[in-house]
C-alpha cells in the first residue's frame, strides 16, 4: 500500500518538537527583555525610584534634620523613630516590633542585609533614628501600598508570563500533533467498521507516515482476505444450494414410493410404520426449503409467540419416539416444570430438541436409553438431554458447536455436522445459551438448552 504523497515538507516528530522548544525558548527571551525594557522605562520616566532614592534623600536633609524634626522631609519608603535624651520614645510610624529591633541595633550595633539605619543627633539632644533599603519603589504612594517590591511584581510577571507561553506552545504542538494524527484515527476507525475502500493521506510527520504505510498494508491484507472469505462463502452457499436439490430427488422418491405403499399395505402395524416414513419425509421437506433460505439470506426467520408448554412436549414426543425406536432406544420423559407456556418459535425449538435427540439415538448403542429432562432455571427453561453413549471427546468438547463439525472423520452421508451449531443459533435467539459435556454419574455425553420463559 503506497501513500498518496503531496508536495510538502515532512519532518519527524524530534524536529516538530524541537521547532516549538526553540520558538518557546525565543519568546521566553523576547519577554524577558520586553519586561525589562518596560522596568527601566518606568525608571528613567520616574515612576520608578532608583535603589539609592531613600539613601540621597536623606543626605540631602539631614543637615535640616539636625535643627529641627520635619516628617515631610523624610523619604516617603522610610520609618523612623524620635528619642528622647533619656531614651523616651517622643514620636515614631514604626510598628512596635520594628521598634524593638531599632532599639537592639542602637545597643548592640548589628546591621541586617536587608534593611539599613541613620542615626540623626539633633541639635537639642534628640536622636532620630532612620530605617530604609536600597530597593527600588513606586513614586505613587498608592502603587506603593499594594506593590512595595516593584523587582518582586517584575520577576512575577516573567514567570506569569512564561508559564503562559509554555501552556500556549504546548497547546499549539498539541494542535498541530492532533492535525496530523487524524488520517490514523479515520484510517482506523474506517477498518473497525469494515469500510475498507478509503484512501490514506499523508501528514507532515514521517513517523505518522510510516504508521499509515503499515495502517494501509493492513488495509489491503483485509481487503484481500475478506475477497477470500466470500469466495469461499459463495462456494459454501453453492453446495448446499447444490446438496439441497439432491436431497429433494430421492426424498421425492421416497415419498412416492411410501404413498403407493399405504395405499397397497393392509396390515394396521406396516400402515404405521409407513405413516412415520411420510411424516418423517415431509419434515425433511421442510427443512430442506429452510435451509434454502438460510444459505440465501444469511439468518433464520424467527416468530415468536406463547407456546402451550403441554402440547408442545407432546408434539416433540411424537416426533422423538420413533426417532429412538430406529434403534429399539427408550425414551425416559422427565418434567418438573411449573409454568404452561413459553415465549419462544415453536418451529425453530422443535429442530433443535429434534436435534438433540438425533445426536444422543446417533452416539448411543442399540437397546439403550436416553434421558430428556424438561426443568426451570429461574427465568429460564432447561431442555437437557442425556445420553449412554460413549460421550464427548476432548476435541468435541472444543469444536462441538462448530459449522460442519463432527467426529466422524469419514464425514459419511449419515451426519454432515450442522446439529449443535444450529442449536446454539436458537438458543441465542431465544436470550439462552448451549451447555454440553459428559456426565458425571455414568458413561455418556449431556446437552443443555436454556431459552429465556
């Protein structure tokens, strides 16, 4: 399977993804440095104060601060505290805690990182004490209150910022990976719902390509495969078209020759027996133009309705005891069941016990029995029929239910192996399923019907 290529350019997903690294990393820097223009702007328009803003401010006054005390005069990011000659506190916008630390270092001379002190002595014995830092502040006192660390708002606004870029070129790789991830999930989806006449498309990712070159060999090898499988459907459905017509001849001979029979037989006992021919040749009839229509319409018509239980056991009955007697076989008849009536195609549930039954007179030896037990399994009914024989071989077991399958290798013209696979089929269509195995109290094999009330 060839990809339909276009014209345009491919590359593998360690370029796509590098490409959107690199244009990342491009923005990050583009950012950082749109950021910072923007930072020393706001410095040089002076909306920004410089770091040393406080520390010159407070030079410049401090010889007016000598000879007398001017709050106004002090920088408007600085605290400050008024003592007394004797230490008392005369005024202060420090809190209480700044307080006490102002005091340890005018005892104990210790100088934090962050912060910094200017002792003032006033010309009437006073000390003015000044705290202040050498970090850049908003002019604006209000931009001041709610931003006092302008570095602080700019490092915060680069991180913001690249986290945004980071989310956006991830959402733009994951577009542009989605994109070309569509042939696969079409091409897929196309196989699941076995529409196999579609064409791949390439994308612009080699390794998405050569996914779809194993997506279209695929595609091929079912398309070939399912050519194959109706080829072979087409014969199946010949020969048993085929097989069909053939039985009808001697089937229309039988029928012909047992007519002229009973109309000749004068003996009760033979005019029975004759009876069961033209009854047993009339089924055979039927089942013939039945499997017609199943070979051509690939399904089994189904009429469900509610069936009197007690003329349905006694309509098989009739059917299933000459079946056995072609064997001298006994027929036991168990019934435990409470309800009067089922749900259910009476044709189609007739073949199956009649197949049941067929298989267990096949497998079991002259002169022996076979055991029906119609039973309740709380909202099913179990028809299960048990046989004398020699049971279930390991690989019945495993291919019981299979089309055509059976144990005579020889596959002579007594048994073509459409008995299980089509009770299986009703059981389905009645909402219940097939159980077979051999018993566990004596030699012989078990089969199970479950159909729904």
């Amino acid at each position: 399977m060839e990809i339909k290529r276009k014209k345009e350019k491919t590359i593998s997903i360690f370029r796509l993804f590098l490409e959107h690294v690199v244009g990342l990393s491009a923005a990050i820097i583009l950012l950082i440095v749109v950021v910072f223009i923007g930072f020393f702007a706001c410095m040089q328009s002076g909306m920004i104060l410089p770091a040393n803003d406080s520390e010159n401010t407070i030079n410049q006054v401090e010889d007016t601060l000598h000879k007398s005390f001017d709050e106004n005069l002090l920088p408007l990011h600085s605290e400050y505290i008024l003592l007394g000659d004797s230490g008392e506190i005369i005024k202060t916008n420090m809190k209480e805690r700044d307080i006490g630390k102002t005091k340890e270092h005018l005892s104990k001379g210790n100088q934090p990182d962050y912060v910094f002190y200017k002792m003032i002595t006033m010309d009437n014995g006073n000390i003015l004490v000044i705290k202040y830092d050498l970090m850049v502040h908003f002019r604006n006192p209000v931009l001041h209150r709610m931003m006092p660390y302008p570095e602080l708002v700019v490092v915060a606004a680069v991180l913001v910022l690249i986290v945004l870029a980071s989310i956006l070129t991830a959402m733009r790789f994951s577009r542009k990976l989605k994109r070309n991830l569509i042939p696969i999930t079409s091409a897929t989806e196309k196989i699941k719902n076995q529409d196999l006449d579609f064409d791949i498309r390439p994308t612009q990712i080699l390794e998405i390509n050569s996914s779809l070159e194993a997506i279209g060999k695929l595609k091929d090898a079912l398309t070939a495969s399912l050519h194959e499988q109706w080829y072979h459907e087409q014969q199946r459905k010949s020969q048993l078209c085929a097989l069909a017509h053939d039985i009808k001849t001697p089937l229309t001979t039988i029928k012909g020759n047992a007519e002229l029979l009973l109309e000749e037989e004068s003996s009760l006992e033979n005019r029975e027996l004759i009876s069961y021919i033209q009854t047993s040749s009339n089924a055979i009839e039927k089942y013939v133009e039945l499997l017609m229509n199943v070979v051509n319409q690939e399904s089994l018509p189904v009429h469900k309705e509610q069936i009197a239980l007690k003329d349905f056991v006694k309509d098989i009955s009739a059917d299933l005891l000459p079946l056995c007697r072609t064997k001298n076989i006994q027929f036991n008849l168990h019934q435990e069941v409470t309800c009067d009536s089922v749900f259910a195609d009476g044709n189609l549930l007739k073949r199956a016990i009649l197949n049941l039954v067929d298989n267990a007179v096949r497998y079991s030896d002259n002169d022996g029995s076979i055991d029906m037990i119609i039973r309740e399994n709380g909202t099913q009914i179990v028809f299960e029929v048990a046989d004398y024989g020699k049971g279930f071989s390991a690989e019945s077991l495993k291919k019981a239910t299979e089309e055509f399958f059976t144990e005579d290798t020889s596959r002579t013209s007594h048994h073509y192996g459409l008995g299980l696979n089509f009770v299986k089929k009703v059981a389905e269509m009645h909402s219940g399923t097939l159980e077979f195995g051999n018993r566990t109290d004596v030699k012989g094999a078990k089969v199970s019907l479950y159909i729904m009330k």
